[in-house]
C-alpha cells in the first residue's frame, strides 16, 4: 500500500478527532455512521488509486480505527472499508465480470453499499469452513452455515469463503436479499456489535472470486493492524476516564489519586498505551514500506496491543469499583469489546503461532556480529 507523509497524517488525524469528538456520530446508527465516513472520503483509504480509492496505506487506516475505537462507535468500517475493500480491489482481476466488482467498489467508496464479512472463516484455519461451493463454475451453488458474519445484519452483501470439491477454498460474493440466503434475528458478539450466523440452503445467486491467496494476506495484514489501533483508542479512552474518577472520587478525605499505589497501576495502564502506540506506527510503517518483515512486525504488535487492552480495562474496571461493573457507565462496554478485540482471529495464542512461523530476521538488517571495543580501567581511579 501507498502511504501519505508525516504532515499529511497528522492533517488527517485532526479531520478525524475532529469529527469523532465533535459531531453527533454517537447519537447515529451504524449505516448513517458509515454515511459519514463515506463522505469525509474515509471509505476508500484501502482502495487502490487505479480503481478510485485513495490507497492512502495503513497508517491512515489506524488513524480511522484508532479514534473509532475510543468513542466506542460502531460502524462497518473494519468490515466493509477495510477487509471487503482490499479483497474485492485485488481480487478484481481473478474473476469473469471485473465490471461488476468495479461498480460495487465504487459504491463502497459513495458509503450506498455494506459488505459483511466472515472474517473469522475468511482469515483462520480453512478446517473451520463450514460452507461448501456446488454446482458448476458456470453456475455455482452455495450450502452450509457461516458462523460469525461481522455486519451481517446491515449488509447489502456477503464476503465468504466457501470449500470446493477439490477441497481448495473459494471466496464467495453473495447478496443479502439473495434467494437461500437466511441471517440470523440476533446478533452473537458480547460487545453488542452485528455479528450474526448466515445460512445457505441452494443459494445461487454467487460470484466466486477464486482464491486470490495476496489479497487474503493483504486483508489480513490490514484487519489486524486496524484491531490493533482500535484497542490503542479504547486504551485511551479508559486511560482518561479512569485518572479523572481517581481525581474526583474519596476516600479517608482524599481523593484516591493520592494513594501511590493507585498511581502507579495508571502509570501501568500508561505505559500499555504508549507501547502499543510504538508498536502499531512500526507495523504500519514496515507495512506500508513493502518490507518482508510486514507480517512478522503486525503479529508482534496485535498479540501484545490485545494483552495490553484486556490489562487496562480490566484495571480500569477495578479502579471504579462496582460502578465500573454497570451499564450505565461506559468503562463496562469498553471492556467487552475489549475482550472481542482479543478473541478475534483466533486470540492471542493464534497470533503466537503464526509468529513462530514466520522467518527469523534480524532486527537492524545487519548480521554481522556488533564489533565492541572494552573501555580499559584507569589505574588511578581502581
């Protein structure tokens, strides 16, 4: 991915503070959100120039998630202008109607159409595919169940992934309204985002678009890094919320930003914040770079930024005392998507895996031995 330069990030970042934390996007459903960010341009940064995005890189794409996260605001951002945008931009090429992918992209980047996306499926072990792609290729017919479908309930269309009788995995494009499609009333996720199951019963209404192995490890790279910006906002949000209820709240007189050791589990709240934040601008840098190192440095910074947000809002919760256990304070829902942010693509343990296998580097593209020259003692000071 193309990437903007310092001053232009830090021009966009201001844009989207901006609309965060002083428009009425919180009071707004999550398809008039996705509205918003359509028209602010946000909706396009994955999509390459050559297909009508902006390809602004990833850096940008946290800055989106990142203040997404600490106002806590739904929208199908994650979902349909990240992971739906890379896969249906790149995949373009591997299908027989590249028209059609171009006109939906187009309306992706208007904020008109939602894609839901079974990323659990799409981006973990292909023995957890439970759907399985019939019929000919003329006329392919689509059967089984989706578990885990992120903005099912909104979307005008559904990214699957789909076993073939050879038993290779295709990505399916399907259309919500479809005939044989069925989504579930009820959303699955504890954090009260769209999450719902999909079933397929002799859905024809399918456009395969083969299995375009780069644009999956693209998403990939891409969903974990904006995972990863959004728990740095919800970080910073629990961050703030706490020390200023610390400031106001008292006890034996004082107020409990008094008590050293209090101060000393924010500054451990702190300091997860700002390591995530190093971390996460590293990943995005290397990534946008076109390193080979990408994928190694976005595992390292999604396993620790998902230990680091659990960490905080579960100390966060502690802080307020039972308060922070009710619904009518917000540090309870920042905590549950907290704790989905860790669980997704398999949770940290996954993310582990996938780092152990991934080539050993060395750090400052040097392997040669650091050559150090020992400072002699001075006899006079022995």
């Amino acid at each position: 991915m193309s990437g903007l330069d310092e001053s232009e990030l830090r021009a966009f970042e201001e844009s989207v503070s901006t609309f965060v934390t002083k428009g009425d996007a919180g009071k707004s459903s999550p398809r008039e959100i996705w509205q918003s960010v359509a028209d602010l341009g946000w909706s396009s940064l994955a999509i390459s120039e050559a297909s009508g995005g902006l390809e602004s890189g990833t850096s940008a794409i946290a800055i989106v998630a990142r203040n997404l996260g600490e106002a806590l605001l739904e929208t199908p951002f994650i979902s349909t202008g990240v992971v739906a945008s890379i896969v249906l931009d790149q995949a373009q090429g591997s299908v027989k109607d590249p028209e059609h992918i171009a006109a939906l992209l187009e309306k992706v980047t208007t904020g008109d159409v939602v894609v839901g996306v079974a990323v659990e499926e799409l981006f973990g072990d292909p023995a957890f595919v439970q759907l399985e792609l019939g019929g000919s290729a003329e006329k392919p017919v689509l059967d089984g169940r989706s578990a885990f479908v992120i903005d099912a309930g909104i979307a005008d269309h559904l990214l699957v992934p789909a076993k073939q009788a050879d038993g290779t995995i295709a990505i399916c494009l399907v259309s919500s309204d479809a005939d044989g499609v069925t989504i579930d009333p009820a959303s699955s996720s504890i954090d009260g985002r769209d999450v719902r199951a999909v079933t397929f019963e002799g859905c024809r209404d399918v456009r395969c678009l083969g299995a375009p192995c780069a644009a999956i490890e693209n998403a990939g790279i891409a969903l974990r890094l904006a995972l990863s910006a959004e728990a740095i906002g919800i970080m910073a949000a629990l961050n703030k919320m706490t020390g200023e209820y610390l400031k106001v709240r008292r006890q034996f007189g004082v107020p409990l930003a008094r008590f050293q050791v209090l101060q000393h589990r924010l500054v451990d709240m702190a300091l997860d914040e700002q390591q995530s934040i190093a971390l996460v601008e590293r990943a995005c840098n290397v990534v946008d770079a076109g390193s080979d190192d990408a994928m190694r440095m976005v595992l390292i910074s999604r396993s620790f930024t998902a230990k680091a947000v659990r960490r905080v809002a579960e100390d966060s919760v502690q802080l307020h005392g039972g308060v922070g256990m009710t619904d009518e304070l917000a540090i309870g829902h920042y905590l549950k998507r907290a704790l989905v942010i860790g669980a997704m693509l398999g949770g940290i343990d996954e993310d582990l895996r996938l780092l152990s296998e991934q080539p050993q580097r060395p750090w400052f593209g040097d392997t040669a031995p650091l050559e150090r020259t020992l400072v002699q003692p001075n006899p006079a000071t022995v």
